[in-house]
C-alpha cells in the first residue's frame, strides 16, 4: 500500500517538522524536539498533527493561525485550503 499524498499544508508542516524553516535536514533528536515544542505552544494533540498531515483533517481556522504563528510563517493558514477553494 502506497503512503497517503501529503496536503500543500502538511507538506510545509513536515518540512518546518524536519528542517526547522532554514532549510537543512535536522537531526532525529532535533526534529523530536521541535515536534514536542510545537505540541506545547500550540497545544494541538500529535495525532490530529499527524492527521493534519496526512491530509484527513484541516485545522479550523483558528488553529491554522496558531500554526502559522508557531512556524514563524513557515505555514500559512491559506496552505490548507482545498485546492480550487
């Protein structure tokens, strides 16, 4: 069985997840560690995140906003919208 496509928001999620926005590949120890700060601040449980990424569920609009904040921008509420939305 394939993997599910990753939404435009999951997408950049996962990318800020391992790269932290600069760009460059982090460590395992890194990405785990920026994962649990985003859980703390944005108090979003890691299964809806992963849900989120995998494109099950988009966040409502007021966690979109704590998301992009979060990520410094990284991911902006209109990353989750449908496509043609």
């Amino acid at each position: 069985m394939s993997a599910p496509a990753l939404s435009r928001g999951g997408q950049a999620l996962a990318r800020w997840l391992v790269t932290g926005g600069d760009g460059r590949a982090s460590s395992t120890a890194m990405t785990r560690s920026r994962l649990r700060g985003f859980v703390r601040r944005t108090r979003i449980s890691t299964f809806m995140i992963e849900r989120f990424l995998e494109g099950a569920v988009v966040p409502a609009e007021d966690e979109a906003v704590t998301i992009a904040r979060v990520t410094k921008g990284a991911v902006k509420p209109e990353d989750w919208e449908a496509p043609g939305a």
